[in-house]
C-alpha cells in the first residue's frame, strides 16, 4: 500500500565516509540491498546517461518554448522539471550515491504520488484565496485530467533533490546558534498554527501569505511527538542547518518555476491582493518571498505523512519514530492502526484531488489552448486555414512573421485578425475573453492599456449577461491583471 513496510533497521551513522572518502557532515549513507541493487558501474552509467538526458530535455525544452515549438511550447513546465529532476538524481546518484530514481525507485514514486495529492489541496485552498489561476491548458478531456497530476507531480521531488543537493555541497555549512528553541514553543507552534490556518479562511485579502507555513506550525509538534524528522527538535539544540536549506531550496526552486512559466503558453497567473502591479516575471516581487516556507511547510507535512508509513522515508537521515520501539506486541498493534489510517488518508486524498480538479475546471482554469481556426471562426475562417496550412500553430508565430501574415490574409481583415490575436496572447487570455472584451469596445491590447478596473470590470459583467460569452465567473482582480498586463514592456515591471 504505497510504500507500507518495515524500515531498515541497520543504518550509518552520520559524518560517516562517503565513498570518495570524504567526510560528509550531517548526510549518512544510503542503505545499499545488494540483492536487489544494480552494481556500482551500471549505477554510474545509468546516473550519467540520466544527467545527459535531463540536461538535453531543459535545453530542449527552453529553446523549443521560444521558438514556440510543439509539444514544448504548449508543456514548458512538465518537460523543464522532469528534465531538472532527472538531472538532480543522476548527479546525486554519480557523485554521492544518492538519490531517488535508481537508489530508491518505490520513495520516488511514493513521493511523487503525495507531490500530487498535496497540489491539489493547495488548489482546494485556493477557491478561498483566489491568488492564481491557469490559462493555455489543454483541451478538456483525458489527456488534461492526466497532466495535471503529471504536473503536481513534480513539485516535492524538485524541490527536494535540490534539498539534497545542497546538503551535500554544504550550501550552507553548519548553521548552530547560542539561541534554542524552549520547551513552551512545542505547544506554542500548534496555537500559531491553527491561527494561521483560521484567518486565510475568514479574512482571505488580507492574511493570504499565511498559507505558506501555516501547516509547518501545526505539524511540527505531532512531528516531534513521535520522533519523527523535526525541525522543532532541531531548534531545541540550535540547530539551523536543514532549515537554512530547506529555505535556500525553495528560493531556488521558486525560481526556476516562474522562469519555466513566464514563456510557456500553458501557465499559471497570480492575482494576489495588493500586488497586481510590479512583477518579475508573472510573480509579484514580494511573493518571492513565499517560495522559502512553502519548502519547509512541504518538508513538514511529508514528514507528519510519513509517520503513517511504518518508518519508511525518502529521506535516509529521518530517525525512527517513537511509536515502533516498544514492545513486539504493542510495536504490532501501532502498525496495524497506522496502516489502517495510513490506506484510509490515500482513499479520501483522491476523492480530494478529483473533486478539487472538478471545481479548478469550474474557477481556476480560464482558458484552454486552441487552434487557429477556433480564434478567428468569427472573423474568417477561410485565413485561419491559409495560416495553419503555413506551418503555424499559435498566435504568437503569426504575429512573430506579420509580414509574411499579411500576403496571406484579406485586405478587409488584416487588422481585425491581428488585434484578436494580441489580445488572445495577452495572458493567454483565450478567445471568449478576447471577444468579450471587443463586443465592450476594447477591440486592441492599446485600448485595453488605458482602462482602469474599477470601470472596466462592471461593464463587461454587464456585456456578458447579455451575451453569455462566458460561462466561467469574471474575477474583478483578472481584469485588472489584464489591463496590467497590457502596459507591460517586458519581464520586469
């Protein structure tokens, strides 16, 4: 039952040698089974090959983006993680015989599986929050039901191998201060936890960051209760290091996410409260700022999950929990309730996770990537044809080749097609937003840039009342993302 079963009871201890025989401070030694692992060169093959192949995806994957080219273009962020992790892995692998691909194959899946889980409860949070929603996806059906896991999938193991990776550069080095943790904090952090897991939901404007940690306090004192991986423990003894890390992963992570998606077609757009205007890349500058407890709080609820696992974790520094040290009889009791509990969380998570994907179609996804044809099927089908039959797929390639566009397309809607796909690109906005915007007077992206919100947002409500262009609500904050967007000059603004 993913991932139930005995922990390996012999472990290294830490500092101990690594295989260069170098001294590896605060990073044991992955547990090697002999009767099942490849041997040491097929490791190092394999981790070479996976480092080729993960570098060769990201570059592929970035330079088909900007030159929009299928499938990259339309998939920038499945393709540039999955090339990361697969590069991460290897390197771990071929350095430090480390890793979760070849050196353990059964976490990484498991970890993949709760990667996904744990996105779409976020995404559950979020129809409170309203703080981003998605543009570009694919078309309804089962390929888009499937990518959406494949994409969650993602987050907790690229976050984590580069967790460990830092770990073993020793970015930072050790982190131990005069300043502990007292004893009160314990209960302390389950209080400030529930506080900030409360006042998102009730004031959602105003306490939105709070998200981002809120589970790190509730969870950290079961965690230390039960003696599993702690950062309050770590505390206690003044010590900051995976702290430290786990902080550094996530900016670094945070990173690479915004950069995967400010060039793909299919991505996610923020419309925090406050914020909508300054941005580097599609983030708000101060939202940066998330990124570093969104890794400790991801740390901390796998953590929590995993005392449900029998002591199993994909991290080989985790200590044993308390609950299977005592007595044969009483150990086999344990189990058996947290294996029950353990199956019954998987059952409930994917109901969860479907019926979160249900409600994110209803008000998070906005727009869906779509053909030629489709955008312009009211202003002429017959160019939109010509257009396709050129060899190109996205507005953005006929806008890039605007004077090859015009020899193929009529005189009388020439202009008409190049203003739909500017404001189709916009954000990749989608056409029903493209034509409800034009049937309120805002027929070009320089319109649109000299409107304001507050006078923008309830004409167009009224717009569609009347001509139902949209099914899908009308968030008063999109529009003023729209409108920014539109006197955006480049990444930074």
């Amino acid at each position: 039952m993913l991932g139930w079963g005995r922990r390996q009871s012999h472990r290294y201890p830490l500092n101990e040698k690594s295989y260069s025989g170098k001294i590896i401070e605060g990073i044991s030694k992955p547990q090697i089974d002999k009767k099942t692992s490849l041997g040491p060169m097929k490791y190092r093959y394999l981790s070479i090959l996976m480092m080729m192949l993960g570098v060769m995806t990201v570059v592929l994957t970035f330079w088909g983006t900007v030159h929009y080219i299928f499938p990259f273009y339309a998939h920038t962020y499945p393709f540039a993680w999955y090339g990361l992790i697969l590069f991460l892995d290897g390197l771990l692998c071929w350095r430090w015989n480390d890793g979760l691909i070849l050196k353990r194959p059964r976490e990484f899946a498991v970890l993949l599986f709760w990667s996904a889980i744990l996105w779409f409860f976020i995404e559950v949070w979020n129809l409170r929050l309203q703080d981003w929603y998605y543009v570009g996806v694919p078309p309804e059906g089962l390929w888009s039901h499937v990518e959406a896991y494949l994409d969650f999938a993602t987050v907790l193991p690229g976050m984590f191998l580069v967790y460990r990776l830092l770990c073993h550069l020793k970015i930072p080095g050790r982190v131990k201060t005069k300043f502990v943790l007292k004893g009160w904090t314990q209960k302390a952090s389950l209080v400030v936890g529930s506080f900030m897991l409360i006042l998102p939901l009730v004031f959602p404007d105003y306490f939105f960051p709070l998200v981002w940690g809120a589970f790190a306090f509730f969870l950290e004192p079961i965690c230390a209760r039960f003696n599993a991986r702690s950062l309050l423990m770590d505390g206690k003894k003044g010590e900051w290091t995976t702290f430290v890390r786990l902080l550094l992963a996530g900016i670094i992570c945070g990173g690479y996410w915004e950069l995967c998606n400010f060039w793909s077609l299919e991505k996610w757009i923020y419309t925090v409260p406050f914020f909508s205007e300054g941005k580097f890349f599609e983030m708000p500058y101060l939202g940066f700022l998330g990124f570093p407890p969104f890794c400790v709080e991801c740390f901390v609820i796998i953590n929590a999950l995993y005392l449900l696992r029998g002591g199993r974790h994909w991290d080989p520094d985790s200590p044993r929990p308390s609950f299977l040290d005592g007595l044969p009889g009483s150990r086999k009791a344990f189990q058996t309730i947290y294996k029950a509990i353990y199956s019954l969380i998987i059952v409930l998570a994917l109901f969860l996770s479907e019926w979160s994907y249900a409600k994110m179609t209803i008000h998070t996804i906005d727009s869906r990537s779509e053909t030629l044809q489709q955008i312009l099927k009211d202003i002429s089908p017959n160019d939109a044809g010509r257009l396709s039959q050129n060899g190109w797929r996205y507005p953005e390639q006929v806008l890039d080749n605007w004077e090859e566009t015009k020899m193929l397309v009529g005189m009388p809607s020439r202009d008409r097609i190049r203003q739909r796909f500017e404001l189709v690109s916009l954000l990749r906005m989608g056409s029903d937003n493209a034509r409800l915007l034009e049937m309120a007077g805002i027929d070009s992206r320089k319109k649109l840039g000299r409107q304001k919100a507050d006078e923008l947002f309830p004409l167009l409500i009224k717009v569609n009342q009347r001509l139902r262009l949209r099914e899908k609500p009308l968030l008063k904050r999109r529009v003023a993302g729209w409108i920014n967007a539109a006197r955006r000059q480049s990444a930074f603004y």
